[in-house]
C-alpha cells in the first residue's frame, strides 16, 4: 500500500513516515500545500495523510483540488486544530476521516 503524508512540522512529517515504513507500508512526503498536491495528483496513492496548516496551500484547497480533478483517494485530515468550523471544512472539502 503507498501512502502520502502531507505535513510541513519537520519532525512530525520524519515520525509519521517512520511508523508507516515499519508497518510495512511505502509512504512519500510533502512539506507544503503545493508540493502535496502535485504529488496527489501524478501519483497514484492508496491513501492520504493531510495536515490544514501547510504553507503555499492549506490543506482545505488541496483536498478541494484533488476533489474536483476526480481525485478518489481516501484522505485522513491529521491536524491540531479541533474547531467545529475547522472540521465541517474538511468534511465538506472531501474527507474522509479527521482526526
């Protein structure tokens, strides 16, 4: 299974990449909104981590992106911020879980 993970805190994008490699599972990263979605949109991926806070674009308009390209991935908002607002958005941006 290859994943991708798209976070841009250093240490968190290292960790998670880590976990998932030992779990037996292929996982590329992004540090940015602009990379992930360009990676989300050339490869073919089983499943996404994204994060919302990312710079050049936040993970709202990468997902939304993705969404309207008829992207179908599944796609797994991995964030800090715990807003109602926050995750309506994400929800509605086409997600498919967020934590």
């Amino acid at each position: 299974m290859r994943l991708l993970v798209v976070e841009d805190d250093p240490d968190l994008n290292r960790q998670l990449v880590a976990a998932l490699e030992e779990a037996g599972y292929v996982a590329d990263s992004a540090k940015d909104g602009e990379e992930g979605h360009f990676l989300g949109d050339t490869e073919p991926y089983d499943a996404v981590i994204l994060d919302l806070g990312l710079p050049e674009m936040d993970g709202v308009t990468v997902l939304e992106k993705w969404r309207r390209d008829g992207r179908t991935m599944p796609v797994l908002i991995l964030t800090a911020r715990d807003r109602w607002s926050d995750k309506v958005a994400g929800f509605d941006a086409g997600a498919d879980d967020y934590v």
